[in-house]
C-alpha cells in the first residue's frame, strides 16, 4: 500500500491525541520540491526524498527486522529545509533534514536500531518506560539534527557539508548569560567555519525560525581562554577573527572536545591564566596541530588530544569470537567480539557490542553505544555513543559526536 498524503494541520489532528508505543512507529516524509540542493548540483530535494523513501528506508527496515511503520508523505515543504523525514512515537519526534542521502541514511539506521525490538528483555512492556527510552533516543538523535542543519546551511558545491559538533553552552552578552546548543562546522572549501546558537530543537512539522544567532568565521580564527571558574567548573573565553568576537561559557570537560574540534579546523588557542601559559596553533592545512608547552619545546609525535580527558582504558572480557579473512561490505556486530582479518567495508557498533580490532577496517568505525579498542589500522571512525579506545593506527581524525575516547600515547592519528 503506498503511502497516505495528508497536510500538515491534518496529521497534527491525526497524531496530537494517540499515545503511541514504541512498536507503533509512525514516519512522516515531506517530498520537498524540485529546487536543486545546490545551484552546481543536479540532484534536487524532491530526488533526495525519494531515494531515502523507495530505497534507503526499506532497505534499513529490511535489515532491522523492524515491523513495517506507518508512513505518511507530508504535502507541505517542511520548516528549514524543504524536505525532511520524521520519526513520532511515544509522545515525542525525531526529525532529520532530507540533503544528503550518506549523512541521514547513517542517522536513520542508527536511530532505529538502538529501539530494543519487541518480546527481547530489553523491550519493557510499560508504557512510561517504553516513553523514556525513546525520550533518550531522541534527545541524541535531535541534537544531530541541529549538527546536520547547521552543516546543511554550508552546504557547497555537489552536495558537500561539513562536519559538525554541537555542544551546551553559555553566550554571554551584556554579562548577561544564556544556554544554548552551539552548533560548530569544521572548515569548508573556502577555511570558514560557522557557528550556530539553537535555542530548541527542530521539528519538521512545524514552523522554526532557525537559529537564534548564526556567525562565519574567517580562516585561521582564534579561542582566548579569559578565566577558569574552579567552583562551577567552567571555562570562559572568547571566540574571535578580525572582524570582532563572541563570549561563551562551558564545562571545562566539554571544553577540551570543543578545542580538539576547533583545532583540527585551523583554529588556534591561548590561555595566560594564574601565571601558566598555554598555547594551541592550528595549521592552514586544516587538520595538523601542533602543541607547544611553556618552554615551547616541540616532539616528532605528540599524543592525541582526546575529547573527553580522564578515561582510561579498560580490557574485553574473555569469551570473544574471532572474526577472521576477508570480509567484502559492512559488517554489523553483536556482544563480545575480536576482529583479526579484514574488513573492506564499514564497521557498525551498536549498544551491547564490545568489540577488539587487531585487524584492518578499510572503512568507518561507526560508534552508537558499543565499545571498541582499535588495535590495528582504521581509515575513520564516528563515534556519538558508546567507548572508543585507540591504540593503533586512525587514519583521519575521530568525528565525535559524544561518548567516550580514550588515546593511548602512542597511538597515531592521520
């Protein structure tokens, strides 16, 4: 049966008055229009949308084993981003803008396979804990969205978007301070960055203004530490270029993910605080760092700067299978694990996974609530759940999303 189109003020009226359980999906696709994505590129929304309708959302529902949802076409442009796709149940909705078929496709297969399938012991039969596994779910999932949105204001020429980091944080203006979600993209095409403040999440089926401020930043921009607050914790600085500056406030442990993502963009760092000096410089070609200490002594190999100092590493327990040979695709994996061949594809980690890689990952290391300690060599990895612990070869930069990193000191990192 295809799906059913109805307007926006309609499915409102359809859904506002069920309580939905987390084995009653409902999925919501706005098809967009025929505008091109971007001006140079010949895919336009309406393309997109299809292609995640009749090829990529079947083939994860496939390979999930998921009960088939009900899917609704929306015969509106959503908010933002003209087309969208949304995810209702349990009283709350995930929404993911529709620009880049690679980028959702990954959101959407992770987002519904960390819901425990039903008649598993992970499944609770309540409703209030069906509501407040799918309100984690979703809190995750929607704080992507804001990282995908703003990347999708950047977008360029074919399609590209950069990669993005989203955190809490305190804007302080007038000395007056306000919490948002601050969206960061890394360098694009031209070495700028964008910095977007959201102050709630979006919702494609309904209206949104955006970001509540939005700023590009020059190449080669600069984050001056101005005081550390020991009691709350909290680190105050400044963002600046030539053309001005913004002020923030943030825990000092997100602060140490928030510097390693600017630094790889370019940006450089100083702190002169209670007499110490540090100092971080970014590199124009936007992914070396170096680091110089007080003395400004320098080493061929200075360890990684993990995203989240003071987690140690741990060890897998006994009884993991071995997975061995030559493995063409990507491969998804369950419980205890150790991978000593070679994978020509990606690798999926999802929550209940612990997995050992003494091999090869020619792909990405996809991180969502598993742990994975990477022994041997990566080309990637994602990671915005879960544990991941390196002691081998990463051949390009973590993209972190959340969770938490571990590097050994003498683990590299391309």
């Amino acid at each position: 049966m295809p799906p059913i189109q109805l307007g926006r003020d309609t499915i409102h009226n359809l859904l506002g008055g069920e309580t939905l359980g987390l084995d009653e999906l409902v999925i919501v696709i706005s098809e967009g229009n025929t505008t091109l994505v971007h001006p140079n590129d010949e895919t336009s929304y309406f393309d997109i949308a299809w292609e995640i309708r009749q090829e990529n959302l079947p083939e994860i529902i496939s390979d999930l084993s998921l009960d088939s949802p009900t899917v609704l076409l929306m015969d509106e442009d959503s908010s933002l981003c003209p087309a969208s796709i949304s995810f209702i149940t349990c009283e709350d909705t995930v929404s993911f803008p529709l620009f880049n078929v690679g980028v959702v496709e990954t959101e959407i297969r992770d987002l519904l396979n960390a819901i425990p399938q039903i008649g598993t012991d992970e499944y609770p039969d309540e409703i209030d804990s069906q509501n407040q596994i799918w309100a984690a779910l979703a809190l995750d999932a929607k704080r992507s969205a804001i990282g995908i949105l703003s990347s999708y204001f950047c977008r360029g020429e074919g399609g590209f978007s950069p990669d993005w980091f989203v955190i809490d944080m305190l804007r302080i203006e007038d000395e007056i301070e306000s919490p948002f979600l601050v969206a960061f993209t890394a360098t694009d095409a031209d070495g700028l960055t964008s910095i977007s403040c959201w102050s709630d999440f979006w919702n494609a089926l309904s209206d949104h203004n955006g970001p509540r401020y939005r700023t590009t930043w020059m190449p080669n921009s600069h984050v001056e530490v101005i005081r550390r607050d020991n009691d709350s914790r909290k680190v105050y600085f400044k963002l600046q270029d030539d053309d001005g500056f913004e002020s923030f406030a943030v825990h000092d442990q997100s602060f140490d993910q928030l510097i390693s993502f600017l630094t790889t963009s370019g940006w450089s760092l100083t702190e002169i605080t209670n007499g110490s000096v540090t100092m971080v410089s970014g590199n124009n070609n936007y992914g070396t760092v170096n680091q110089q200490s007080q003395n400004f002594a320098s080493t061929q190999h200075s360890a990684a700067v993990s995203p989240t100092p003071g987690v140690g590493p741990t060890q897998q327990q006994p009884g993991a299978k071995e997975l061995n040979g030559i493995i063409d695709g990507t491969v998804n994996v369950t419980g205890l694990g150790r991978i000593n061949g070679i994978i020509e594809g990606d690798l999926n980690v999802p929550s209940g996974a612990d997995i050992d890689v003494r091999g090869i990952v020619e792909g990405q290391i996809i991180i969502n609530g598993g742990i994975v300690r990477l022994f041997g060599t990566a080309g990637g990895a994602t990671i915005s759940s879960g544990r991941f612990e390196l002691y081998g070869i990463l051949e390009n930069p973590l993209l972190y999303r959340g969770g938490d990193v571990y590097y050994d000191p003498n683990s590299i990192i391309g």
